[in-house]
C-alpha cells in the first residue's frame, strides 16, 4: 500500500525515520548502574566470541548492500581491531579467493535470496568460516543458511533501488561495530557519542527529508544531462558509489561513484564547464583534503554541487560558484545514513522528471536469484 505517495520508492525514502527506529528497537539497552548502553543483537550474542577471535572480517554483498557494508566498514574496524577486507559476491566467486576458517564471513543481503551472495555463502561454509548474514527477509535462504544473523526489520521494501534497506543495514552494521568492539576506557567517549547519534538518527533524518523540494529543483536542473558523477572519501566513500548507484538505476541517467582520492589519477580528465559534479563535503577528518578537492575542481571551471554540513556553505565554496545542499552533521560514521537521503530524493525526482518508471526500471529485478 503506498498510502499518500505517488511511488513505492517515494513511500520508502519518506519512512526512513520510521524504518530506522523499527530497526534499533530492543537493541540499545540502557541500564545498570554506570547509565552505559549496551547493543543487544539477539542473534549474535552466543558467537560474539568467535566474531571478536577472528583474524578478519570479510563483507560480502551485492549492489546496494554491498555499498552499505563499505559504509560501515571504517568504524568495524575502528572499534574491533579486526581487519575488515570487501567482496563483491561474483568476484569473490570469479576469483575463488581465499576464505578460512579464522575468518567471520558476514553476508549482507536485502532480500536474503540473491544467487551471487547465496553461492559465496556456500564456498564460505565449505570453506569453514563463521557466516553471518544481515537480512531483510525472515526465513529467507541467506538468514537460514548463515550460522547466526541480525534481521533488518526494516519492512517490505518494494521499489526495486533499495532505499530504507540500506540506512537499516548501516546502522544494524554500526551496533555490530559497537557489540563486537566491547567496553574499554579508551572509547567509552566515542561509544557514547556514536550511541547518542543513533538515538538522534530518526529525527536527523526526519530533518534531512525536508531538502525534498531542493532536490525536485536540482532535478529540474540536471533533467537533460547525459552524465552525473558523484565523488566522496572515508565514510562518503560509500555515498558516492550508493548515490550514483540510484541515479544510474531509477533515472537511467550514466553516473559514476568514486573515491575523491583518486581524482588526479584519471577523472580529473573528464571535468569541464559542462559536466555536473557532486562532492560529498560533511564535517569529518576528511573535511580538509574534500575542500581541497573542491578548490581542484574550481580551478577546472567544473560544475559543483556540494553537500556539506549545516553551516559550512562559505567555507565548502570559497573562491567559486557552486551549488550547496546542507545536511545536518551527526556522528561521522553515522553521515552516510543522514547524507544518501537528498541523493535518494534526486534520483527519484530525475526519475519522473524524465518519464520512466521508478518502482521497475527498465531491465532491473529487486532480487537477482540467477547468475
Ligand atoms: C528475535 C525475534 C524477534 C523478537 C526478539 C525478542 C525473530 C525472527 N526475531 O529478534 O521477533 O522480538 O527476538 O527477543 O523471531 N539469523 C541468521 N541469519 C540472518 C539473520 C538472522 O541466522 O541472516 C538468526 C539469528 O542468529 C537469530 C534469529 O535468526 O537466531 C533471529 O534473528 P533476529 O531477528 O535478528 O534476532 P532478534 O533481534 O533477537
Ligand atoms: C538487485 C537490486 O540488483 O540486487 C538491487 O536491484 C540490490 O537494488 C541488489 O541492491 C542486491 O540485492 P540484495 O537483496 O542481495 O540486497
């Protein structure tokens, strides 16, 4: 039922905040004496020990849920001390890599049934890690075959790009990042500042959605364009390539994610007067390096449009023009949940602005069960 709205995917961008409090609920317990909240992630809590021992975590996923798991990569590692290595599920499988039984394997999949991610599931067992899946769907393949699991919660998702999926399976794989971490001193302060954040997350969302009309404007700028590219580092990373990700996949517009860092070694080429450019610029210890990004592409004439944090529309475009989208700052390893929405609800706009169909684009299945 898509109740008021016009779209599935216009519903499920708009019930983020709702999704992501369905998918914290019962899992951040306040209590004891000291006040301290601990994550509760009901289906890990007998293997914690294993995840903790392990010698590396590996993600393994497809599209958007792959994006998620880069997203909460840095802070897993921040917080665990495990090294966390990425997989695309076919290439894992083209490559037949190495998986050992020192290894968590943690499957992270909307619907819980795509064929790639189910196959590398597979080798992974045969290969004897422990398999944690992160899904969607209840009894689904991957939430049966992994060994242990967090459900999503998220709700039915229907718009083929996934959209309220990938800020729940972010924030699940910030609690994990959090459960597997376990209590010291030295991060008690970052623990309290990424749970406060997730308390805060709903409504910074709630907030962030308000850009809706923004977006349906800049939409009207870009309808025509040929291509979009989308550039972003450290937690962002993931933004750029999830951001370009829906644009290519609902708007049939070409659009490329890709890490800022890497910009001087090619895609510096394609920047003109002409070509329109999203950086992700939010407050982090990225900032800097971003800005500089920024002045780069000044220097080229290149045509920006900046996302920054709340109030820092001067400093991200000092010395040229450009468009700003300002975002309310949370966390850092929490912004990509906060920073995706305005890139959802331009994706969408550009959709209908350009007359196709966003809920089934042209030559996409919500869940790819062959290979
Ligand atoms: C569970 C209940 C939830 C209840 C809560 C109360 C289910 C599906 N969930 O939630 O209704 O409110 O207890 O304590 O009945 N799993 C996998 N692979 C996956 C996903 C999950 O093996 O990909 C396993 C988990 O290890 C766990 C079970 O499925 O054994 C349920 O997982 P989850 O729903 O995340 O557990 P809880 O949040 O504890
Ligand atoms: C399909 C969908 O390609 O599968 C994408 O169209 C999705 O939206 C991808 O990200 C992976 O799906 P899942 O269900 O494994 O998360």
């Amino acid at each position: 039922n898509k109740g008021r709205y016009e779209h599935y995917m216009q519903k499920e961008i708009h019930e983020q905040p709702e999704s992501l409090t369905t998918t914290m609920r019962g899992r951040l317990i306040q209590g004891g004496s000291c006040k301290a909240t601990t994550v509760l992630l009901g289906g890990l809590k007998d293997h914690m020990k294993t995840i903790r021992r392990s010698r590396r975590i590996v993600f393994v996923g497809c599209g958007t849920s792959y994006n998620a798991a880069l997203a909460a990569r840095p802070i897993l590692e921040e917080l665990s001390g495990v090294p966390v290595t990425m997989e695309i599920a076919s290439d894992l499988l083209d490559r037949q890599g190495p998986i050992y039984r020192e290894d968590t394997a943690v499957f992270v999949s909307q619907s819980g049934e795509t064929a790639d991610t189910l196959l590398a599931l597979e080798y992974a067992l045969e290969n004897g890690a422990l398999c944690v899946g992160i899904t969607n769907t209840v009894g689904s393949a991957i939430a049966r075959k992994t060994h242990c699991g967090v459900h999503i919660n998220a709700g039915a998702e229907i718009g083929v790009a996934s959209t309220k999926a990938y800020t729940s399976q972010i924030v699940v794989m910030a609690m994990l990042a959090l459960a597997v971490g376990g209590d010291t001193i030295s991060n008690q302060a970052r623990r309290e500042a990424i749970v406060d954040g997730l308390y805060d997350l709903p409504s910074k969302v709630r907030e962030v959605l308000k850009l809706d009309n923004e977006m349906k404007d800049l939409a009207k700028q870009l309808i025509a364009e040929q291509s979009l590219l989308v550039f972003g580092r450290g937690y962002n990373y993931a933004t750029a390539l999830e951001g370009a990700l829906k644009v290519k996949e609902v708007s049939l517009m070409h659009s490329e994610g890709m890490l800022a860092g890497e910009m001087k070694h090619g895609p510096l080429a394609l920047v003109d007067e002409n070509l329109p450019i999203i950086v992700i610029a939010t407050h982090d210890a990225c900032f800097s390096k971003q800005q500089s990004v920024i002045q780069q592409l000044h220097a080229r004439r290149g045509r920006l449009i900046v996302v920054c944090s709340k109030g820092d529309a001067a400093s991200v475009c000092s010395g040229g023009s450009c468009r700003v989208i300002e975002v309310p700052q949370v966390e850092d390893c929490l912004q990509p949940v906060v920073n995706i929405v305005p890139l959802q609800l331009l994706a969408y706009h550009l959709t209908v602005l350009r007359g196709h169909n966003v809920d089934q684009p042209r030559n996409l299945a919500k869940s790819v069960t062959t290979q």
